[in-house]
C-alpha cells in the first residue's frame, strides 16, 4: 500500500513538473503588470487630454480605459504598451467623468486599476450654437458661425417662410474659425428659423429658435446718376458716350476710344449713386452682338469716394443676355467703380449697367 502511495505521489510530481516546464516554455506566468502612475488629465473643448507614467513591465501589451460617456454607454478606449497620452473626445456637456485606468500584459494578465477624474470644456457644438448670428441677406437669410476650436460640426437648419411649408438645409462648419452660409431664394415675408449644431459623436445642441424677414431687393433708381471720372470715351463719331451707360437704353452703349487715340486696357468708370445703397448686384449688357469687348472685369465701392472696397474680379461671358453679378457681402455704398481688365482687342464697350439692391435711409 505504501509502495502504491509512492508511485502515486511520484506520478503526480512529475506531471506537476511537466506542465510547469510547459509554462516556462510558452513563457506564461501569472504575475499581474504594475499599474500605471501619476496620471494627470487636461480639460479640452468637449474633451479631456490624459498622460501617465506607464508600467514598467517588459511584456505590457497596452493600458485600457473605461468610462461611461455622455449617452450613458460604457466605452473602451485602448493605447498600446508605447503610448503614455491619448485624448477623448465626445462629451455633450461640463460635468465630471470617472476613468479606470488598467494595465495589461501579454498573457493577459491585469494590473490593479486606478481611478482619475476629469471635466472637460465647453463642447464645440454647444460653442457655435452660441456663437451663430442671423441677418437678412437680398432674397434670403445669411447664417453666420464662429467655431474658435476648428472642429467638424454640421448645422441643421429648419425654416418656414409665412404661407409656406417647412423646408430644411444642412451645411458643414467644419475646421473653420468663421464661415458664412446663406439660404437664397426666399420671399421677404417673416421666416421663421429653427437651428442645431450636431458634432461627430451625434451630440446636439438645443434648437435656436427666431424670426427673421429677407430684404426685398429692387432696381436703384438712376435718375440721380452722376459721372465722377472715365478712362475714354469715343467722341469722334457722337456713338460712345460715357452718359449712355446709364440711360436704361440698349440701343445706346459707352465705347472707350478708337477712332483719334487707342488706349489700352484696363478701361473703367466712377458713378455717384447719389444715396446710399447696399447693393445685392450689378447687372450688366455688353454691346450687343459685339464679341470683342471685355472679358474680365472688377467692381469696387464706396461710401466716400475716397476709400475704395475691392469685390473682386469676375469673368464676363460673350453673350446678348444681361449678366448678373451677385456681392455675397452686400456691401453699403454711394460710389462704384467698374473696370474693364482685359479683351481680345485694345477697346471695350458696355451698353448698360444697372444696380440691384435697397436704398438706405438714414
């Protein structure tokens, strides 16, 4: 019986032996890392910023971080044994969050967790909300958007002109600091407004409400009209009268000259409006069937004839068909200056300008 006992303990050692000589040659062990050390966080824009000292185990495969985010789901978020930072981002609101911070090895082994709080800022989407301003554009309405942190954000825009359904529009103000967008072909009739911004997690803002009326655009009169200054003007022939750009007649056109002198380009004209207008547009008429005349042309503005406000360039096509030149900014002026910059031939033409906009009464 002892004999048997003997084998017995025998037998037993050496398959005890066995599966620890296995263990060793898988290299397993059971030994849990060390945690991580003075972890520190930093509050960022609906995110916070975490560092740490990492565990000093050879065979640290990564550190994992739970939480429960701001929807109330438990999240995960994994950096590999070499990081020792990371940033989370998502939240929907300043309050404070739990992490559990926990080191794990190779074999799967867990470190003891440590447990931080952090709060994080002002989330971008609730920033922009804020920040966003209405103004009544010519036919529409013009949103305006500060986004200081350049995150990707969406707004979702819902509007309904009086008498008419519900429409929506959608844009991006993603990674700018400013950006404008505009609603366009709307009735100036009172429209009402309902806005949120989304970020990327599907955080949403509350809905901004208000009411707003497009400005109501109309033909400025030219009966007050008067020529400041000209490059040339075609006299020779009694045809290119600077005067007949502004006379509401086709038939008649301004001609820069080509009979006694042949200036080149560019070729331009100042107008005082005799009031102030902001001005939505110029529309403009070349001579007609003439394809020789301008191809390229710039406005500038003015309220006092002195300080000049660049528009900026626009192409002018070879066409019958009267040419409308939208000014997004809608710009407030008493002067403009329009400027021929470049054709096939050393002259240009046009046979009518107008302006679009409103008259400011002050």
């Amino acid at each position: 019986m002892k004999k048997y006992n003997l084998q017995k303990a025998i037998l037993v050692s050496i398959f005890l032996l066995f599966i620890a000589c296995d263990k060793e040659k898988d290299g397993l062990d059971n030994t849990p890392p060390k945690s991580v050390l003075d972890i520190k966080t930093t509050p960022g824009y609906g995110s916070l910023h975490f560092s740490w000292t990492p565990s000093e185990d050879e065979d640290l495969l990564y550190v994992d971080i739970q939480f429960t985010n701001s929807k109330g789901v438990q999240r995960s978020v994994k950096t590999s044994s070499y990081a020792n930072e990371t940033t989370i981002y998502g939240f929907s609101d300043t309050k404070e969050y739990k992490f559990m911070f926990t080191a794990y090895d190779k074999d799967g082994n867990a470190s003891e967790t440590r447990e931080i709080e952090g709060t994080p800022d002002t989330p971008p989407f609730l920033l922009v909300i804020d920040e966003i301003q209405v103004q009544p554009a010519f036919g529409g309405i013009k949103l305006k958007w500060t986004n200081v942190t350049e995150s990707d954000l969406k707004v979702l825009v819902n509007y309904t002109p009086e008498g008419e359904k519900e429409q929506s529009a959608s844009f991006k103000a993603e990674a700018e600091k400013n950006g404008e967008w505009l609603i366009d072909n709307l009735k100036a009739v009172p429209t009402k407004l309902k806005i949120i911004v989304v970020d990327a997690e599907g955080n949403q803002s509350d809905v901004k409400e208000l009411e707003i009326t497009p400005s109501e655009t109309t033909k400025i009169s030219k009966e007050n009209w008067t020529v400041v200054d000209f490059s040339s003007e075609e006299i020779y022939y009694e045809e290119g009268y600077i005067d007949y750009v502004f006379d509401d007649d086709l038939d008649t056109y301004w001609q820069t000259a080509y009979s006694i002198s042949t200036p080149d380009y560019p070729h331009y004209f100042t107008i005082d409006m005799g009031q102030k207008v902001a001005i939505n547009s110029f529309e403009c008429y070349r001579l007609e069937g003439d394809d020789y005349v301008h191809t390229k042309i710039q406005f500038f503005v003015s309220e006092d004839g002195n300080n000049w406000s660049d528009m900026g360039e626009f192409p002018f096509a070879l066409t019958d068909d009267a040419q409308n030149f939208i000014l997004d900014t809608a710009p407030t002026a008493r002067y403009f200056k329009f400027v021929a910059l470049e054709g096939p031939e050393f002259y240009t033409a046009l046979a009518e300008i107008t302006i679009h906009g409103s008259v400011i009464t002050e």
